[in-house]
C-alpha cells in the first residue's frame, strides 16, 4: 500500500533496510545466542545518522518525528526485534528531556545521543512498580549541591550500555505520585551501579539491567521540568512512544510473514509445495491482512502524535495492543507452517516467536492498555451525551 511517505522518510525507511540486511542479518543468530549487545551496529546506526533521526535540528539532529522514528524501526525488527529495541530505547530515553528539558539541558545531551556516540535509556519500572508506575520508591532528596538518590530500577532496557538515564523518582516521597520528578543522571556518576543483566526469553541482544542508586548525588540542574511532573511526564512520553512498540510489532509480522512464505514455496509434501495447499495459502493471506492492518494504524496513530494532537492516549494505545497481537499471531503462525523446522534454531521464526512476546507487555501490559482504551471511550461518551 502507498502510506504517501516524503521523499525523506522513504530515504529514510530505504537505508534502516538496507543496514538491517546487511549488517543486522548476518550477526542476528549470533548476537542473540550470546546474548551480546550490538555495539558495532549501534556505531552503523549512528555513522548512518539513524539517531539524528528523531533529534531536533537545532541539536544537531534530522527534526523527524514519531512517524520517522517508527519507519527506522519497522525494519530493523523486520530482521531482529532485539537490535530495534536497542535503538528505540535510546529515543524512549531522551523523549522526556526534548520536551521538558532547558535548552542549556538539550544542547549538553542531545548532540551525543544524535551522533551516536552515545545512546539513551527511561528508567522507571521498579519490582512494586511495573503497570502501576504510581508505586515507585526511589527517591531523590532535595539536599546541598542537587538531589540524592536511593533505590533500584528493574528491567531497564539499555541499562548499563546507555551514558544518559532519564531516571523517575520520588523527590516528595509524602505526595505518592505527585511527588515523582524526571531527572537526568550520567552513567559515571558516584553511586549509580548496575545489577544483574537479565537472561531473558527473548530480544536477548538487547541489554536489560537493574540500576541502583545509593546515595548518588546528581547536580539539581538535571532535573527536567518542574518537581512533582514526573508521572505525568512519563504518562505523556509512553502516550507518544507506544506507535513506536507498535512499529516494533508490525516490523517483526513483516519479517514473519515473508519468511513463511519463502518456507512454503519451497517445502513439498504430497507431492506439492505447501504454499499450494489451500489451508496454508489462509494462514498466510490472514497474516498479510494483519500485518497489514496493523501498520496502518501504527501509521496514522504515528502521524496522529506528530500533529500536536492535545490527547492521543486512546489512538497511541490502539496501535501497540493490536499491532503486538498482531506480531504474536503472526509469528506463532509462521512456525506453525514451517513445522518442524520452524521450531528449530536454524529458521529465524523461532527467534520472532519469542521476541514477539514482550510487545504484548512492555510500555503498558495490553490488558492495562485495553482499560486505558475503555476508558477513554466512557469519556468520550459522557462528553458527547
């Protein structure tokens, strides 16, 4: 379908392609056996000027918005999910500070992450705090010289390979979520050590750490906003990051579908190849239908977030539940017509398989989301009754 893309973002979609083929596929089995981050493609991305992206032009970057930031990461996962995450979580880390961040702020931090030379990460999940992000504990005191923190973060995506942490803690700890402030903390600063790296079911690349903070002193001019924004800016960011889940999903459907296709013109049984036998051609026709199904409407909840819509909590949640059921759908789907083989190593659908699940939990579980969903729909009701 014609998505009626810019000359740019088709530029832009054309080369995250063509490195995900050549640089990504090569090494995917690899890095995902080792569970190794990919610091060589993450230097590709950034010589290519993926990061600069979805930087402001001012701060050295491209000025793309959501919509281009999801083509980059459509196809990326389209070879490896573990690889785009890696990436997108260095966007997800800087969103917060593009928005709330001083222009003294920006003009520090940015130009790193637009460069490459430096990636990103939001850390706000903790082990009471995960659907619920109102039930954060750690804490940044208000004391002589900035903020000290104390607590840990759990299941940081990027966590100790990023160098800028938008971290979300509580600087008034008597207000419950209204007490929550954003705040910038330096991978080198005195009392920030990582955990454990987490082995994980899937995008096993990508790197997932504990952070903790033991009376680390960040300088007070790196919180971001006003004190007490905190949840409402993490709320805001994950309203307009979550099209970038979805391109995630609808990335990794894409890479499923064409490789269950290429199985089926190839495997003969009954003295046919498969991809003539009627059952087989539905499964594949229903997964070409949701994929692309679901890229559409990751597109325009895309391009509904770069608008400047007041609210786009209801259309940005759409797009992640159905896009990552969508992807689940799909890549079950795929191993299922590559049988056998399919449940092997040796064929990539394996891999999406398991990569497809976190989509359905990460940045908002989709059965919170679907609440989310319901509720903005009873709103919208009793707006227009």
């Amino acid at each position: 379908m014609d998505y009626f893309l810019t000359d740019e973002q088709k530029t832009i979609k054309s080369l995250a392609r063509q490195i995900a083929e050549e640089r990504v596929l090569p090494v995917r089995a690899e890095l995902d056996e080792k569970e190794e981050f990919p610091w060589d493609i993450m230097r590709e991305l950034g010589s290519s000027d993926m990061f600069r992206v979805f930087i402001p032009e001012e701060y050295e970057g491209l000025g793309g918005g959501c919509l281009e930031l999801c083509l980059v990461v459509e196809e990326l996962s389209r070879v490896c999910s573990g690889v785009a995450v890696s990436y997108a979580a260095s966007a997800l880390g800087c969103m917060t500070l593009m928005e709330y961040g001083t222009d003294e702020q920006k003009r520090i931090f940015l130009p790193g992450i637009a460069s490459g030379e430096k990636i990103g990460a939001f850390a706000v999940t903790e082990s009471t705090a995960g659907s619920d992000i109102s039930n954060i504990k750690t804490t940044a005191e208000k004391v002589e010289g900035g903020y000290l923190l104390n607590g840990t973060k759990q299941f940081i995506t990027n966590g100790g390979e990023a160098a800028i942490y938008t971290v979300i803690a509580l600087t008034d700890k008597t207000r419950g979520a209204r007490g929550a402030s954003a705040i910038i903390v330096e991978k080198d600063t005195p009392g920030f050590i990582f955990g454990k790296k987490e082995k994980k079911m899937g995008i096993r690349s990508s790197a997932t750490r504990e952070l903790v903070f033991k009376n680390c002193l960040v300088p007070e001019e790196n919180l971001l906003g006003k004190p007490g924004l905190g949840f409402i800016q993490a709320l805001r960011l994950f309203d307009k990051s979550r099209p970038g889940i979805g391109a995630q999903a609808v990335g990794l459907a894409q890479g499923a579908l064409e490789a269950a296709v290429d199985y089926a013109e190839q495997r003969v049984q009954f003295d046919q190849h498969i991809i003539n036998i009627q059952a087989v051609q539905h499964m594949l026709a229903d997964m070409a239908i949701q994929t692309e199904a679901a890229r559409a409407l990751v597109y325009a909840a895309a391009r509904h977030v770069d608008s400047g819509a007041k609210s786009v909590t209801e259309e940005s949640s759409m797009s992640k539940v159905f896009a990552s059921d969508t992807a689940m759908k799909v890549a079950t789907d795929a191993v299922q017509i590559c049988g056998g083989s399919g449940y092997m190593r040796d064929y990539p659908v394996e891999k999406m398989m398991r990569d497809a699940k976190i989509l359905q939990i990460y940045e908002g579980t989709n059965q919170v989301l679907r609440n989310t969903i319901a509720l903005n729909l009873r709103k919208r009701k009793g707006r227009t009754a």
